[in-house]
C-alpha cells in the first residue's frame, strides 16, 4: 500500500502503545455498492487473473475452516510475482483463482487480492444479492498485531473505496481474540486441564504434541506418547473455540511474527517463555452470544462496541481455570481469587484489550493540543462572539483585536480582586510548567 506510513501515522492514536493481546484474526462480510466503474474494474481483474493462470501451474490449495486457502499468500516470495492491480494508494497482489467459501454457491467469490495481510475476496457483482455480502475481508494475525482492528478496517475502507465502492453494512464472520502472556509455561496450563481443574462450556478437548500442534488446524491430536513435551490444549470444537499454546514455538520459524510479538506484545524484550490464549469466535456464536447485556453480535460496530462484555463472558463464564480440586456442584461459590494465578493473569490481560486502548486513545487526544494552545482556541473563540455581538464594522483584525480587550478590561476592572484571587490559584497550579514567577509572591 503507497502512504501506509503516512495513513498509520495519521491514527498512531490508535496503536502507540504495547498491548498484551488484540484481535488475532477477524473476517468480515460487506455490502458494496460500486459506482459506474465497475464493468472496468472486473475487466481488469479478470484479465490479471487469467494472465496468472497462463504464466504458472495452479498451486496447492489447503483446506481452512472457510473453505480453500490461498496458500500463496502465504509465500512471500511467490506472492511477488502475481500481477498488481494499482489504485491511487493500494497495490493489490491478484490470485490466478477464486475461492469458495463453506462450498456454497452464496459464498463463491470470483477474485481474491491481497496487501498487507488483508485479503479481500470479490463475488464480481455491483451489489449485494439479499443478505449476502458481496465482498470478504480476511484479516490476518500480522496486520492487527501491528496495527489493530480499527486501523485494519480503515485501511480495508480506504482499499474498497478507492474500487469505486461504497460501503454499507459490515458484518462479523469470525473474531479470534488473543492474549500473549510473558514467561508463562504452557505446560502449567497443560497439567491443570490433565487434572480437570477448570470449568468449561466446550464439550470437546484436546491435547497437542511437539511434532503435532498447529494451532491453525482443528485436526484431532488425541494420541500422546511418552517422551514427548505436550504444548498446547484446545477446548472446544464449533462455533466457540480456546486454544491455550507454547507462542514461540509455534511462531519461532517466522521471522517478521517473531519481532512483531518482541515488539508489540513483550515491549521489546522477547521472554524465555510465552503462552499465548486465543478464543475463536464464529459467525454463529456471535449471533447467539446472550447475556444479561448482549443480545446477539451481527456487524462489527457491534462488536466494538461489546467487545468488553464479549472477553468477560469467555473469560469468567464460557471458561474458568482453577487448578484445584473442587466440588463441580456448587461452582458458583467459587470467585475470581480461586483463580489459576496464569490464569487470573490471562483475564486481566484481556480485559486490558479495550481498557488499554480507551485509556491510551484519550491520553493521546488530550496530548496531541498543548495545553496553551488549547485556551488561545478558547479566547478567539469568546473574542469572536463578544465583538460580533456589538454589530461594529472592523477595517483590521488588529482593530478587532483592540476593542475586544478593551472591553476584557473593562470588565476585569470591575472584580480586580475576584480576577486576582483566580490568578492565582491558577498560577499555583501551573507554576511547575512555567518558567517565569516560580511562586505568586515573586516579582513580575
């Protein structure tokens, strides 16, 4: 993408901070609507397509959750040598095939592009047919580790628009949500679950060995063998999903996944050890999710905007992780101190998600205005509604300027010692900030 610096230093808002988690992988369903432009737009996919297809073999295709993947997207190198299709800010990589989702002919997109980790995916009509988005929006682990959700959806926007689409209702098809949590083992979490010292909605598990465990799948791991060190658990096997996994490993043959989990995960330290705790929510478990405050999760400013009621009900309802006997009759006179303590660490890492970030986004708008700067806006903004009040007519803003502190003058003259007595309250509360009159008895 041309600019994306640019773009991302824009909303660095958003993202100047190191969290413990976010959004792993989320996959949304839009209703476009594209202008005029169109017809041009799938003459030139197809042609990009169809010279792909003549220039290389059909790769391998593996078999995801969601249908075929689009395993070059997964290859740098190979991913180089599709055609570009250019637009005024994006550069899209074009597959030489289309993709199929849950292999239904209401979920088979005739393009597939790539950029940045963001994957969208074309049905080729103008507009959405009924209920049924007509473009998909895949976004991977390393561009919302990098970036976030919300610059993520911007830059997807900005993508789409720049297509000649407008963008109407944004549905949620799937949210992986994910904690990386610093010097915790895995196998504490492994030998809890052998025991059975958790409580769990899922009605399924598994365990996952070395030479096995790709959190990515859902293959049944269910044979163990002695010798081998276990390094992961799955709970779950549908619509709502927790795999709790050793991160490095599983990440430690990806370089870029590697520096951005020092980065933007551990604070520029990379730790001995990291467990990652990933949810897997999909479109169905979303639209069900019913508690005292949710009624249904269906597009994604829902989902923002719930997300804090979402991580609380996995984390304190769907799952609970004890590590010690107890009587599964009477849980709920069980509370949060009898908590694994990886695990207690775990919630308070997930809910720092959202808390974090409304913290760290307000810090940042209160930060990006100085403080002086701020209350000059607010005196230009009383000047101008005072003086326009008095109908005059002004040759010079110099004039305007005159008659406007002429009459503050006057008025302030009126209570000298009310404006006195209010200078110096606020002188001692400033005084640290500023470099002149170190107390209010010092010479002006």
């Amino acid at each position: 993408m041309k600019n994306l610096e640019k773009f991302t230093m824009a909303n660095k808002h958003m993202f100047n901070y190191v969290a413990r988690g976010g959004e792993d992988t989320v996959y949304l369903s839009m209703n476009v609507k594209f202008n005029d432009s169109f017809p041009q737009l799938l003459a030139d996919l197809e042609r990009l397509k169809n010279l792909e297809q003549k220039a290389k073999p059909r790769r391998h295709r593996a078999e995801s959750d969601y249908g075929e993947s689009d395993d070059e997207f997964d290859d740098p190198e190979y991913e180089q040598t599709l055609p570009v299709l250019f637009t005024d800010s994006h550069e899209f990589r074009v597959a030489p095939h289309g993709m199929n989702l849950a292999n239904s002919r209401f979920s088979n997109y005739r393009f597939v592009l790539h950029e940045v980790g963001i994957r969208y995916l074309l049905k080729g009509t103008p507009e959405p047919n009924g209920a049924s988005g007509n473009v998909f929006v895949m976004i991977g682990s390393k561009p919302l580790m990098k970036w976030g959700i919300e610059i993520c959806v911007k830059i997807a926007r900005s993508a789409l628009e720049e297509m000649g689409g407008a963008i109407g209702e944004i549905k949620v098809s799937r949210v992986d949500l994910c904690v990386d949590l610093a010097g915790v083992d895995v196998e504490r979490f492994q030998d809890v679950f052998a025991g059975g010292g958790y409580v769990c909605r899922a009605r399924r598990n598994n365990e996952y060995e070395v030479r096995d465990f790709n959190p990515d799948t859902h293959e049944d791991f269910s044979a163990h063998k002695y010798g081998h060190r276990k390094t992961g658990v799955t709970l779950g096997k549908s619509n709502v999903v927790v795999r709790i996994y050793d991160k490095l490993r599983e990440a430690r043959n990806d370089e870029e996944k590697m520096e951005l989990l020092q980065q933007n995960r551990f604070g520029g330290v990379m730790p001995e050890k990291a467990t990652r705790v990933e949810f897997e929510l999909k479109r169905e478990a979303l639209r069900n999710l019913m508690t005292k405050n949710l009624f249904g999760i269906c597009t994604l400013d829902e989902y923002l905007t719930n997300r804090s009621s979402i991580i609380r009900y996995l984390t304190t309802n769907w799952l609970r992780v004890y590590g010690h006997f107890f009587d599964r009759t009477h849980t709920d006179r069980l509370t949060e101190k009898d908590y694994l303590p990886e695990w207690r660490e775990a919630v308070r890492a997930f809910r720092e998600i959202d808390a974090g970030k409304v913290e760290q986004m307000r810090a940042e708008k209160k930060a990006s205005v100085p403080e002086h700067r701020r209350l000059k806006d607010q005196i230009i903004g009383c000047a101008t509604s005072i003086v326009a009040q008095s109908r005059r007519d002004y040759e010079y803003v110099e004039e305007f300027l005159d008659d406007f502190f002429t009459q503050i003058k006057a008025h302030a003259l009126l209570d000298r010692d009310k404006v006195t007595d209010a200078i110096y309250k606020k002188r001692m509360f400033y005084h640290s900030l500023s470099p002149f009159a170190a107390s209010p008895g010092a010479a002006a």
